[in-house]
C-alpha cells in the first residue's frame, strides 16, 4: 500500500487516476483547486478507507505548501505525487498571437505559468524532500500533453507550460535517481472527460476522433492505467521517460 497525492483530482483524469490508485489499496488524498463538491464525490467513489481531501491554489506558492503539508499530516507520509491540477484550455483564455488582445496574452500566460509550471514544481520540490527524508524512495508522474510536441495555436501557453513541465521531470529524475525516486511524465492527446464533452459533441467531433487511426479518443481511465504502471515498483526504470497516450495522432 502507497500514499498518493494527486492533483486536480475533483474530475476528468485526476479522479480516474485516484480511483485507480484505490482500487489497487493505495490511500489517496484528493486535491482540489475551487470544486469542493466534485473533489467530495470523488473522495466518496474510491475504494478502501483512510483517504483524504484537501483544498488550495496551487499558483499560489503559500498554497502549494499548505496543500503539501495537509497531505502529509492527513495519511502521515508521501511516496507518491500525480501532478495533474492545470489551468486547462477553454474558450475563455484563448490566447492566438494573431488575433488576442496583449491584455488576454498576459492573462493567459499569467495563470497557466503559475499553476501548471511553477505550481507543479513548487508541490514537487517539496514532496520530493520529504520522500528524501523518509528515504523509501517513491514515483512523481507529471500529466503533461501532446501539445508539448505539436503545439497548440490556440493556447501557446498551455503547450508552453506542458513542455515545461515535461522537462522538469527529465531534470529531477536525474536528481532523484540516486534518492530511489522515480519521475516520469504521461503526454494524453484528446480525453473524453466532461470539460471536452462538448467538442466532441459538437461538429467537429468526428474530425476529433479521427486524428487517430482508432477513430476515437482517448479515456481518463485509460491515462489511469499508465499512471499506475508507471508508479509501480517494476516501472522504475522508466524514469525520466515521457508516455504518450495519443492513439497514434501524432508521433514524434
């Protein structure tokens, strides 16, 4: 049994994964950035008992350091992060560099910088310390995203942010090797999670699962399932590896 924090875990591909970690006997604490009542329904689908929720701003670094300690003081000891809490694309924070407004371009790149990037180091750094101290090793999965290699015209910053991310994980498995710390990275393409039930509901849907020769797109459940091999004590010679989790719509 593991201790697993996961980020962002109220929906989408954080709650598959915390479920996946449950079912397997690990205990979870579920963090949340605003939805309390999703983060609640997941706390309540998960297998086993002695899991745990707690709430923060992860772009702010006081708050990353309050959601760390709670998590810590909730299951008594850390070997596992997912670091999957993101600013995610929306129409709201389109940013095209052809067309935003330098007000929206700032504004985008201003939130997404501080929660995907330097919000997900600042939690990593400080869970990897404690796995350090505790000196058992452990796993760090950063949920990055196709669009770190593709690009995104949309939204530059969030394939900007995820990019980042990707790296940093190459950087600390260096770090963290010799510590019997694992970090890797999983690289989703297009997910069928409630935020993009709409596009693929909509018209351009079908153009949607049709980047992958499968003809569909991708599952929460099954980036779960990478995210559990890759935590798993046969996966640490993976580390510093970038998983991804496209269907073949794009290889590099």
């Amino acid at each position: 049994m593991a201790n697993a924090l996961v980020t962002g875990a109220s929906r989408g591909i954080g709650r598959a994964v915390a479920q996946e970690f449950a079912r397997r006997g690990d205990r979870v604490v579920v963090h949340y950035g605003a939805d309390r009542a999703a983060a609640e329904q997941t706390l309540a689908s998960l297998d086993g008992s002695g899991h745990a929720i707690v709430g923060g701003d992860l772009g702010d670094p006081a708050g990353a350091r309050s959601v760390v300690d709670a998590a810590i003081a909730a299951l008594g000891s850390l070997s596992i992060l997912v670091n999957n809490a993101a600013v995610a694309p929306s129409a709201a924070n389109e940013h095209r560099v052809d067309s935003a407004s330098f007000a929206d371009w700032q504004r985008a790149w201003s939130s997404m910088v501080a929660v995907n990037l330097v919000g997900a180091s600042n939690v990593t750094m400080l869970v990897a310390q404690h796995m350090i101290a505790q000196g058992s090793g452990g796993a760090i999965v950063n949920v990055g995203s196709r669009g770190a290699f593709r690009g995104e015209a949309d939204h530059p910053a969030y394939a900007a942010t995820k990019a980042g991310l990707q790296a940093l994980g190459q950087s600390l498995a260096l770090v963290l090797a010799p510590h019997g710390i694992a970090v890797t990275s999983v690289a989703p393409g297009m997910i069928a999670t409630e935020r993009q039930a709409p596009k693929l509901e909509g018209a351009g849907g079908d153009g949607i699962r049709g980047q992958s020769p499968f003809d569909r797109v991708g599952t929460p459940e099954e980036v779960a399932e990478a995210v559990a091999y890759l935590t798993s004590p046969g996966a640490v010679w993976a580390s510093g590896a970038v998983l991804d989790l496209n269907g073949a719509s794009y290889f590099r």
